[in-house]
C-alpha cells in the first residue's frame, strides 16, 4: 500500500517516519503551507506534492494528517478529484470516518485510524510511537488492509463501529485529561489544608506516580487500595463530611466507581453498608 500524507504537522511527520522505518511505502506529502511539506518530505525521505492530485494519482492511501476542523473541507477537496478505489483515513480520535460524506455516491473508502497517544514533537515521537494502540473503524471493503497496515506497524489496535467513536473518545478524556482534573482538585484541597501550592504538587508526585505505574502493571483490580476497598465506612462518612459539595459530589461518584472494582476483586466480601452511604 503506498500512502500519501495531507498535513505535514506533529502526526503526519511521525507516522510517516514510523511508515517508513517499517518498510512500509510513503509516497510523501501534500500540506497548507509548502515549507511544511518538503520539511516532512526531507525528514522521511520521501517526496514533497506541491499538486493535491499528483498526491492522489501517486497513492493507494490518502492518510489526512490536519486538525479536526480541517478534515471536512479537505475531503470536500478529494471528492472533486479521482479517488476511485482509494483508502482515505484521518486520524482524528472524536471524529468517525462518517465525516467522509456521500461516500454511497464517492467510490473511495472511509477510515478513522487513532492512535491513543500523544505526538508532542515532528522529530522524535516516532521513536516511541511502538507502543501506541490503535482503534480503528470505517467500511468493510477495505478494513483488511487497514488491519495489514497495523500488523506491519506492529501495533495493537481493536476495531470498533463509527457510532461508538465519540464514547471512545470520551474514556480517553477520562483517563487523560479528567486526571489532569481530579490532580488539580486533590492539589487544592491540600492548600486549604495548608500546603503551599508547590509543596501540594511535590507531596502527591510519589502517590501519583505509583498508582501510574501500579494500575499499569497490574491493572485497575491489583493497584486498588484505601477505604473503600477496606470498607472502612467511618472513614469515607469523614472524608464526605469534609469536603466541600462539589468535592464530595466527585468523591462520592469516583467512590461508587471504586466500589465496583473491589467487589470485583472481593466477590465474597459484603459491601452493603458501603453501597449505602455512596
Ligand atoms: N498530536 C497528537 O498527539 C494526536 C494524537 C492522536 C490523534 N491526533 C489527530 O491527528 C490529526 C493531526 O494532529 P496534529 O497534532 O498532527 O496537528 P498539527 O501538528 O497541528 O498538524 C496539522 C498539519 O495540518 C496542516 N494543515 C492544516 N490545514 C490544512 C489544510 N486545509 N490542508 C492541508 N494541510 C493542512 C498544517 O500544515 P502547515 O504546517 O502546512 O500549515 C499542519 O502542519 C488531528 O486529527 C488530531 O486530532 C493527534
């Protein structure tokens, strides 16, 4: 499969280089902004379009590497152009392969390819880019291919339907950025308590990175600790009693959350008085 790049930014820069570490045919990029392109082209040795046909006449694969709210109008682009028979994707984690509209009426195929993970840097994100997992979905015709692709990339993947993309995206949020939420309310509650805010951030650093690295290695059930799991009710009362009410509101909904994962791990344990006051 020879792919064609459209966006030469942090992905496109990356999954090209990735592409073609692994033997995998890039014909080369296509971007808004010429500098951009042949930057890209120079980095993967390969070849810099100035022409968005000449990209689509030289590809089996138009791989759109463009922020989400470019996607629609470069596919408004490619339809005008002859894409017959070709694999389009964008890599977008919100978006579903859907945004290729009239695709009855287009005879191209349409994928979404997305990596969970970050690409923070064109130059070396590559280099851990091994380690991403893939969801992937879009028409049938053509998934064996995409599902070729990521076996040469040897990368995990599962395939899921277009209508649950966005609710897959939204448990990437949770795990990611709703994180970054819960750290900066547990951060605060200790400088109403008292701690300087950087002693706040410094004093949770080894919990935070243990519980990483614990729920990594052993998952959700082997890194579970604490009160809930111990049922120790007079303690979770007092945590509850003590928060503010949006804190204890969070506190309470994560803590039914937890609650489930320990009578998972405890299935002869009885948690009934837990389950009340949560
Ligand atoms: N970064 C991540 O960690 C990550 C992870 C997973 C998925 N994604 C997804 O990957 C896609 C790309 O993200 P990114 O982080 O690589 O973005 P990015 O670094 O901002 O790069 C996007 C590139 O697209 C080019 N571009 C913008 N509009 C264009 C247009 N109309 N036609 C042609 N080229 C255009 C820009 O080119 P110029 O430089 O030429 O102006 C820019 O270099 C998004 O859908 C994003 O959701 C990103």
């Amino acid at each position: 499969m020879k792919i064609g790049f459209i966006g030469a930014g942090k992905v496109g820069f990356s999954m090209g280089k990735y592409l073609t570490g692994r033997g995998i045919e890039v014909t080369g990029y296509y971007s808004r902004n010429p500098e951009s392109s042949l930057e890209a082209a120079n980095f993967t040795d390969t070849k810099q379009f100035l022409d968005l046909e000449q990209l689509v006449g030289d590809s089996d694969a138009i791989f759109l590497t463009v922020p989400d709210g470019e996607i629609a109008s470069v596919w408004e682009q490619l339809k005008e152009l002859p894409i017959q028979g070709k694999i389009i994707s964008h890599f977008s984690g919100a978006q579903s392969s859907d945004i290729f509209s009239e695709r009855g009426r287009i005879p191209a195929y349409g994928y979404s390819i997305h990596p969970l993970f970050a690409f923070n840097d064109k130059y070396s994100s590559y280099k851990d880019a091994d380690r991403a997992f893939y969801a992937i979905e879009g028409d049938s015709e053509k998934m064996a291919d995409i599902r070729r692709l990521l076996e040469i990339m040897g990368s995990g993947y599962t395939v899921i339907s277009a209508q649950n993309k966005i609710r897959y995206h939204a448990a990437a949020s949770i795990v990611s950025n709703l994180y970054v939420g819960l750290t900066s309310m547990a951060e605060q509650i200790l400088t109403e308590c008292g701690f300087a805010p950087d002693d706040a951030h410094r004093a949770f650093s080894p919990l935070i990175m243990n519980n990483a690295r614990n729920i990594v290695s052993y998952g959700t059930e082997g890194a579970l600790t604490g009160p809930v799991e111990r049922s120790d009710i007079a303690t979770v009362e007092g945590h509850i009693a003590n928060l503010s009410q949006k804190q204890s509101e969070v506190y309470k909904m994560l803590s039914a959350e937890v609650l489930e994962v320990a009578k998972r791990k405890h299935p002869d344990r009885d948690y009934q008085e837990m389950e009340k006051i949560l």
